[in-house]
C-alpha cells in the first residue's frame, strides 16, 4: 500500500483537521468553563501543542526513519509494537469524543426532529471504508478538505462579525482562575496533534523549512479555532454556553439569512464533510498502528474493530453526552498528556541513522 | 504460392468463401492472364480499373514480377506475405492481383468503404473555433490528426482487435512528449482482450480501463481533431478506432470533462467564468432533487421563508411523499428522454410535446406532482447536460444521492460526498491521479484547471502526466 505523504497534506492536516475539530462542541464547553476568559486556556493548550508539534517535526529533519523503526531500532520489536498498541489505543480512545460530537451535530442540525440513533449508523460505514485506506488517501483528502474549511469557516465569520459584540469579553479574566486552569488542563486532549505527526514520520521527504512550515500550520490552525471560539463568545456572550453548536447559531444574525434562509446551514454541511475526515482520522491512524502491531496488513478487520468498539460506545452514551464530556475532561488529559505532550519529545532521546 | 493461377483462385476462394468476395480475371495486350480478388462494396472499383487494370495492359508474356510492379500505378502496394496475410488483407478491404506465371501476389490498397463526410460532431458543436469531427472511417480520422500535426514526432501504430470483425484501432502519440511506455502498456492491454467484434471504441475505453465496473470513467473521449491533437501535445495517448467518430485519450482528469474547446479560444477570464459555472451546475444537477428532498423531509430551514410558503401552497393536496414525487418526476424524465433519443425525429418532436404538455402540465394540474418538483427535475437534468460527457455518471450520482436523502437525509447526502471523495482521491488512469491537479495538489497545472491563464502563460506540459519533454511553450514573458 502507498503510504506516502507530502509535507504540504501535514500542514493541510494540522491546520484544517485541527480547527474543525475543536470548532464543534468545544466552543460551548470551553464557554460553560471558563466565560469570556476562554481564549488563554486555549491559547495555553495551543502553545504548549505547538511546541510538540515543532519537536516532532524537527526529529523528521534528523532521520528519514519511521517511528516504529526507531522504536525497533533502539528497544527491540516487542517494545516497538508495545508502544505502537499503546498509541493505536490511543488514537482509538481520542476518536471517543470527536465521534459523538459528530452524532450530535448530525442530530442537531440536519434535522428538524430528533432521529433514531441508528440514523447515524452510515458514519460507520464510511469509518471503515476511509480506515482501511493508505496514508496517501488521508493527504489526499486533506488537499481536498482544506479549501472547503478555509471557504466554510471565513464565510462562518464573516457571516457572524456584525452580531458580535466584543466587550463580551472584558474585564479580561473575570472568572475565577482555578476554573480558568481547570480548563487548560481538561481541554488537554483536544490537543494531541502531535501523535499524527509521530504516525507521518518517515512517511514524507523532508525539506528545509518544513518543521517551521508544519509547526506554522498547526498553530495557524489553532488561531482560527481561536478567533471563531471567541467570535462565538462575542455573539452570545454569557448566553454560549447554552448554544449547543457554535455551527449552527454563529451566523443566525447575519442580516441575509432572513431573506435567503438558512445559507449557513449548507456550510455547515459543507464543513461536516472536513470534520468527517478529521474524525475518521484518528480510526486511519488506529489502523495504521495495529498493522505495524501485527505485522499484517489486515486493515478491514482492525477498522471493523475499531468501528464497533467506537459504535458499543456512542450507544452507550446514547443522549448521556453530558457524562461521556464530564468523564473526559476528568481524566482524558491523563493519556493525553502521555502520548501527545511526553512521547513526542521523549522520541528525541532514541537513536538515530540518516 | 507457386501453383498456377487458377489454383491460386480455387484456394483463395476455398477460404472465403462468401459470395461478396469477387474475382475479376482480365487479361493484357499479349494475353497474359491476371485475376484480382477483392470484397464486394468496400473497395473501390475505379481505382482498380485505373490502378491495376489499364497499366497492366502493357505487360508481355515473359515480364517478370518486377516489371509488373513497375507497371502498376498504386500509391498502397505491398507484397502478400503469405497466403494468411492475403486472406487478412482481402478481408480488410484490399485487392489481391495475381498473376500467371508469377509467384508474387501483390496487395494493392484500393479501400473505399461507404462513410459520411466530415461534419461538425453533435456533442461538441462550438461557436468559435474549428468545426471538423471525427467521422467513422480510420483513415480520414488519421489524415484530421495529420492534418494538425505535421510533426515527424507523431507516432501511429495500428493494431487489428476483433476476431471477426479486426476492427484497426490506431494507437496515436507524440514520441518524446508521451510518457515512455505509456503506448506499449495500452497495446498490450487492447491485445489483452479477446473480443468477436469491436463495435465501438468504447469497447477499447472498456479494455484499457483499470477499473471497467467502475462508475467514473478512467478516459476522455472526443469527436474534434483539433482537441484530440491538442490532448497528444500534452503528452496523451489517443485511440482512434475504425468504424466509430469518438476518439479515445489516456490518461484521464475528472478536470477534463469541465473543459471544451472553446475555452482556449476565448479569453481566458470568460473560460474560468464558464468553468465555474460548469461545476457549479454539475454539483447543482446532481445534489438539487436530493437537497429538496431532504429539505421537505428532514429540514424545512433549508429552504428560505418565502420560498417554503409557495412550497407548502405546491405540494398541498399531492398524494406522494416527495422523495417518492420526486422520484417518479426523474422517472418520467429518464423515460422522456431515453424516448426521444431512440425515436425518429419526426415522432420525437410528437413526443416532446406529449411529454412536457401531456405529463408535465397536465399531471401538474390533476395533483399528481408538484409543480417545484417539476421544475427542480427540469432544472437538474439542464444542469447535468452543461457537461455532456459526464452524464452518465452524474445521473446515476444523482439517482444515488436521491435515494439517500429520501432515507437517510443530509446526513446521508454528506456522507456519501465523502465517501466518493475518499473514493476518488487514490483513483489513477495510468498513475495520473484523477483529480489532478487538486488532490494531489499541483499548483502549476492548476494554471489549466477551472481557473484559466490566457495561452500564454500555459509555458509546461501538465506535470501530472509525466512527460519528458516539459516545456511546450517558449516566450518572454
């Protein structure tokens, strides 16, 4: 299978998956925690992200070897695919979120009344289609995926600039700061790019300026999730939190909405298709991880796996988000923190060949 | 063949032995006996009484093969290899000269086959620019190729696929500017295919295909000599098949389709805009009947205020659901024009009228169907015909998102666009991707994408297919 990747899909990963990812129920929970003082946390979680996201992507300037091969290289296979199942599990635990997120969206704004749980189902079946395909397929679609976001989330924020008012957000800091805190730390797994990069190593040739390039990206993609959560804040002010969906209520207010009706809607679609992909992400990287694990390139099976412990999951936390959300940002930044803030540097002390 | 003449006939004649195979004996001024064997109707006969009966008058009883060759006045004259390969080129349309005394049989190319004349193609008619088609006889096809290119770099190379009809499919390409190996893999997957009888060169598009059961084609056709030449300078292969005007090129991008002839003729702001608006409708052909649906089933905000009251106002009173309304509507649409193709002209003006009258107005008026659904359908199937040769697959899109949204809703409708995207993205016609130059990204052949540069900025070849002759224009600028 053809698991090469250009350095150019990365950026378009790291900018386009990474904002739509956090543009979903993240804006609204990051309200509820931390009021109109939602920007540093974020900034905080972004900043430190980014920061691995540069490790990473220097260590690619240092060798051309895959992180597996390191990992064989210096600690023997076992170790190698101990790690790898670790990291595959990860990745398997991160999609938790994101996939009921997308099963909310789905049942809050493509339709008028609340539909059956299984209506959202066939995001299952295309989870296992996109799990079984290649690296190449995941840059592929990033190059398609990055003009819809960057078209979707411009004409989001434009569409919602004259309903915001920005004093929303003064006095900064007015909330309390451990709830401030609270968020930095919970928000942690949202963060966790980092582990993508690990799997992209050794996959795409590295040039001169890449890491700068790559470490750009995700932190312009982190500015963009930015600017709309605190465009979103500036909208509803203390009233955000109880938008379930920044999507689908930053732009009620745009003046033509009346007139042509729900345009923004159709965006929304338009930009689901972006969070489809990030989503499915995390399964093709699941995939990717297990078939080093195994040495087999059974894909079919570890996405079909993957999909139905994804599946027993959301039908567990059927209409209980609330639980699934509280449980995460309990303990998800405890992973978290081990595979996207700890691993990544720590794969700077393995040896090395060109 | 060193048996006498009239052995030479019975033995020819043992093997074709269909009436239509003639034998034309003459004789010269010295008595010298000939016999020309040739297939009724496809040769022409004049040539043969100017080209080999009239010189051949001249020649005497002891005159070899030589002076008989000098004698003859054919441009296409060649020796029979063999007695198989005289059978083969009887068949194929020329005359064998045998002659008494000799051991040589000559083949003399004296093909005229009935075929129309050189007419502008139906699905590619433009307003500026050439208006030259295709036609279905090889040769004239190949002389429209010559025609534009003079250059000594075009390579024809004809094989026969058939194993009745041998139909010749020429392998065209411009040596140097063609991918190396690119025509050899082509051949080999055309002499890969044994079929009875290739009747049209979408049996050939069928046979190179890497993917025949797929929905998205993986070549482009065209009618135009002037496109297809331009499509070989960029570095493709064309096949031009006897017997059919569509023209065959590889390798393929879904862009392709998006662009005509046109385009390059007019300024490059008005070819974007035009691009533009061919996608534009495309993706409303295919994606409207399903968002309407999807709209009065699942999400009535989808449609603007004032637009839902006239809705509610047409639909009130309709006995179907309107996935089902709609459904019917492309039904009847699809039978409608399924019809109107495959009936004369005269019946298919009959029925233009009963349908759009008959079953559009009137079935408006008696509640069957609405009159949005109506004009969605309508409006869908003029969109989808702004790009003609992507109907087939953008109707059954159409056909499959419809159902879709009818049961899903747009949830569905999203998930199916991006389950042909993921599709779609690792897709290749012979290692092009094909949605070059967007997935993957390359930004140089964007120039020539849906958005236009004028001419003179087209400097390269397009990356993607690899040639090795890049540049294919030289300025200043």
């Amino acid at each position: 299978m053809n698991e090469k990747i250009s350095v150019r899909q990365i950026c378009f990963i790291l900018f386009a998956y990474n904002a739509a990812t956090k543009m979903l129920l993240f804006p609204t929970f990051a309200a509820e925690a931390a009021g109109n003082a939602l920007i540093f946390p974020i900034l905080f979680d972004l900043a430190v992200q980014t920061a691995v996201v540069w490790s990473v992507a220097y260590l690619s300037s240092r060798t051309d070897k895959t992180l597996f091969a390191l990992l064989e290289d210096n600690l023997g296979k076992v170790a190698a695919r101990v790690i790898y199942a670790l990291l595959g599990l990860w990745f398997l635990l991160s999609a938790v979120v994101p996939v009921n997120e997308q099963q909310l969206l789905v049942h809050d704004a493509f339709y008028d009344t609340m539909p059956s749980l299984w209506i959202f189902m066939p995001f299952f079946v295309f989870a296992v289609y996109a799990g079984v395909k290649s690296l190449t397929n995941v840059g592929r679609c990033a190059d398609l995926c990055f003009p819809i976001f960057l078209f979707c989330t411009l004409s989001f924020m434009v569409m919602a600039v004259e309903g915001a008012d920005f004093t929303a957000l003064l006095p900064v800091l007015k909330g309390p700061f451990n709830k401030v805190a609270g968020l930095g730390v919970s928000s942690l797994y949202r963060f966790s790019e980092s582990t993508f990069l690990l799997i992209f190593m050794g996959h795409y040739k590295y040039g001169k300026g890449d890491a700068a390039k790559m470490t750009l990206s995700y932190a312009a993609g982190g500015i963009a999730a930015v600017a709309f959560i605190t465009l979103f804040y500036c909208v509803y002010g203390p009233l955000a939190p109880t938008r379930s969906f920044a999507l689908s209520s930053i732009s009620v207010f745009f003046p033509s909405i009346s007139y042509v009706g729900r345009i923004d809607l159709y965006l929304l679609y338009a930009f689901d298709i972006v969070a489809l992909f990030a989503t499915v992400l995390n399964i093709q990287a699941f995939v990717h991880c297990m078939c080093k694990v195994f040495s087999r390139d059974c894909r079919i099976i570890y996405s079909l796996a993957a999909c139905a412990a994804l599946i027993a999951v959301t039908f567990a936390v059927n209409n209980n988000f609330i639980t699934l959300q509280k449980a995460a940002a309990g303990w998800f930044w405890i992973p978290a923190l081990a595979f996207a803030y700890i691993l990544p540097p720590l794969a700077w002390i393995l040896r090395r060949k060109r | 063949m060193n048996n006498s003449l009239e052995e030479k006939i019975a033995r020819v004649k043992g093997e074709l032995t269909s009436e239509d195979i003639l034998v034309f004996r003459f004789s010269s001024l010295s008595g010298r006996n000939f016999a020309c064997v040739y297939t009724d109707g496809i040769v022409d006969k004049n040539m043969i009484g100017e080209l080999i009966v009239k010189p051949l008058r001249e020649v005497k009883a002891e005159d070899g093969a030589d002076r008989i060759k000098k004698l003859l006045a054919a441009p296409e004259l060649k020796d029979g290899k063999d007695f198989a390969d005289v059978i083969e080129r009887i068949s194929d349309g020329d005359a064998a000269l045998f002659a008494e005394g000799a051991e040589e049989v000559f083949i003399l190319g004296v093909k005229s086959p009935p075929g129309r004349a050189v007419a502008e193609p139906p699905t590619q008619v433009t307003v500026k620019g050439p208006r030259e088609g295709f036609t279905e006889d090889i040769k004239v096809n190949l002389g429209l190729v010559r025609k534009r290119v003079k250059s000594p770099a075009l390579q024809v190379k004809t094989i026969t696929c058939g194993k009745q009809s041998r139909t010749a499919v020429a392998i065209c390409y411009l040596e140097g500017i063609c991918k190396k190996g690119l025509p050899e893999k082509i051949e080999k997957q055309l002499k890969a295919n044994e079929i009875d009888i290739l009747a049209d060169s979408s049996y050939a598009a069928g046979f190179i295909s890497q993917r025949p059961r797929s929905l998205f084609k993986r070549n482009a056709t065209c009618e135009k000599p002037d496109i297809f030449c331009a499509k070989l300078c960029e570095g493709r292969v064309g096949l031009i098949c006897d017997g059919s005007p569509i023209a065959i090129t590889v390798p393929y991008m879904l862009v392709e389709d998006f662009q005509t002839a046109e385009d390059y003729y007019s300024v490059s702001y008005r070819a974007t805009i035009l691009r533009v608006l061919r996608f534009a409708a495309v993706l409303l052909g295919i994606l409207l009947p399903a968002f309407y649906v999807c709209a009065q089933l699942f999400k009535i905000q989808l449609i603007p205020a004032k637009l839902l009251f006239k809705i509610a106002s047409s639909v009130a009173g309709i006995p179907l659901s309107p996935s089902v309304e709609i459904f019917f509507a492309l039904f009847v649409l699809e039978v409608l024009n399924e019809a109107s193709i495959r009936m004369p002209k005269y019946v298919g003006l009959a029925l233009s009228v009963v349908g759009a009258l008959v079953l559009g107005d009137t079935a408006v008026k008696a509640g069957i169907i609405s009159t949005p659904a109506v004009i969605i359908i309508a409006f869908s199937a003029i969109c989808l015909y702004t790009v003609p040769d992507l109907v087939e697959t953008s109707a059954t899109l159409r056909l499959m998102f419809l159902i879709i949204a009818g049961s899903v809703g747009a949830f569905g409708v999203i998930l199916a666009i991006a389950f042909i995207m993921s599709y779609l993205v690792t897709e290749q016609s012979y290692g092009v991707p094909l949605l070059s130059p967007y997935a993957p990204v390359i930004a140089k052949d964007m120039r020539d994408a849906i958005y236009k540069y004028d001419t003179g900025a087209l400097k390269t070849r397009p990356k993607a297919l690899k040639s090795p002759n890049k540049v294919r224009l030289k300025n200043k600028r």
